[in-house]
C-alpha cells in the first residue's frame, strides 16, 4: 500500500502575511496572493496539507486559544473558498524559553505529526520560511523548502541552511515545484 502524501507548512510568512508584532486576531490574519490556491493545488494532487506553528503568542499572553480557534476558523474557512483544505493544524503555545519539545526547531510537533498520520517522514516537504521550520523537520527526515515571503529573505541571507534546503519565491512556486518533480 502506497504511503500517503503528506506536507507540512509553516502558517505565518507562508500561508499568510507575517508580522513582528504577531497575528493577534482574524483581521490581522491576511493570506498570501495565491497561497491558498496553491494548497488547492496540493490538495488536487491528492496530499494531505498539514499545518505546524509556533505560536508562543499565547505564553504572551498577546492573546488566548479563543482568539487562535478564530484566527485558525478564518483560515480554513478563506482555504475552502479557495477549494483548498488543511487537514490539521499542530501549534506550540509555549514561550522561547520554556524549554517544551514542540517549540520549532526542535523536533517534537513534527514528531506528532507522524504520529498522528502513521507516517515515516522521510522525504516528506516541510515549507517554511525560518531556519527553525525547516530544522524542526530535516532531523527527522523532512525534505526542507525554504520560502522567501515572511522572513524567508532574512533567513536565506543568514545562510547555514539544511543539506538539500530548495529554495522557492513562495508557496505557489513551491508547489509548482513539487508537483513537477513528484516522478524523480
């Protein structure tokens, strides 16, 4: 039996706009010209879009799970009118310095991910737009993309990048990408 096609994005600077000041409410949540049309993309090709965040916002207290639940109804629900889905979303609500194991880049919200879906993720894209996102990922196998909305330029300029990181203009090239290259 074939392993199901999974794909794990980073929500803030690739799904949608990011902000130093954080997404604290559905009307700052803003999608990317033609992000969610790509995950429609995905989601014709027959993968399962997953969704991996931190969202340290909450141990902020910038805002609670009430207002995350609204920011996360708007997205799927702006997806659907897209025709696209997000099958789940896995989110860390710690601070930096918490020292929990699901905070990107460490590797724990990626771990639940395989577990939930009874997959082996090697080789499975991760798409971020920090170092920390494609991190979390490549140590467990992930194949890692790096965007260059959000923070995507800043990160690529720091450079020390994962072995094999490819490089795309945003998540709609990314997928134009994948879906080309899905026979090699």
């Amino acid at each position: 039996m074939p392993q199901m096609k999974l794909i794990i994005l980073d929500r803030d600077g690739v799904i949608n706009q990011d902000s130093d000041a954080f997404i604290k409410s559905p009307e700052e949540w803003i999608p990317i010209a033609g992000s969610l049309e790509a995950i429609a993309r995905l989601n014709q090709a027959g993968y399962t879009v997953v969704v991996a965040t931190n969202q340290s916002g909450i141990a902020r207290k910038l805002f609670d799970m009430e207002i995350l639940n609204a920011i996360h109804y708007k997205m799927h629900t702006a997806a659907q009118h897209a025709g696209a889905s997000i099958d789940a979303i896995f989110y860390c609500p710690h601070a930096a310095d918490s020292n929990c194991d699901c905070r990107k880049p460490k590797p724990g919200m990626i771990r639940e991910i395989a577990l939930r879906y009874d997959i082996e993720l090697k080789g499975v894209p991760i798409v971020g737009d920090s170092l920390r996102d494609l991190q979390a990922g490549f140590i467990l196998g992930c194949a890692p993309h790096l965007v260059l909305t959000g923070k995507g330029e800043t990160t690529l300029a720091a450079g020390g990048l994962p072995p094999g990181t490819q490089v795309h203009h945003n998540l709609t090239t990314m997928v134009e990408y994948l879906l080309s290259h899905e026979d090699d």
